[in-house]
C-alpha cells in the first residue's frame, strides 16, 4: 500500500482539487485560503464527505502574513 503524501494546500479556493487529491495518495494537511467564504464551504464540503479536518487545520488569511513573524510562529 502506497502511504499518504502529505500535502499543504496554500490556494485552495472552494478546495474541489484538494477533495479530489484526498481521493488518491495525498493527505490534505493545512488549507490556506484567502477568502473565508471559501474556507467555509470548504470544511463544509469535508464533512459532507466524511473527510477528517486537515491535521494543522484552516488559515483565512493573506500568504504574505505567513511569512511574518506569528505566521512563521504558526507554520512550525
């Protein structure tokens, strides 16, 4: 059996490709959107589909506020 690849999805709009990866050999395992009624719909589409919540969960934020200091604080 192949292992999960894990994978953080840092564009992940409505996450229709991030669902479809789940579907193969990959572990969605940080989603950053950000746009939060995409977040939204996006953890709602998982428990439609009784996927477990991504392992280092949801950021609804700007990719330019990770690499700031609580950003990179957040990451580790």
């Amino acid at each position: 059996m192949i292992p999960n690849i894990k994978f953080f999805s840092f564009f992940s709009d409505c996450g229709f490709f991030d669902l479809g990866l789940e579907n193969t050999a990959f572990e969605i395992v940080f989603v950053k959107e950000s746009f939060s009624p995409f977040i939204e719909a996006y953890s709602y589409a998982r428990q439609l589909l009784e996927i477990s919540e991504p392992e280092y969960g949801y950021f609804a934020d700007s990719l330019v506020s990770l690499t700031e200091e609580n950003g990179k604080i957040y990451l580790q």
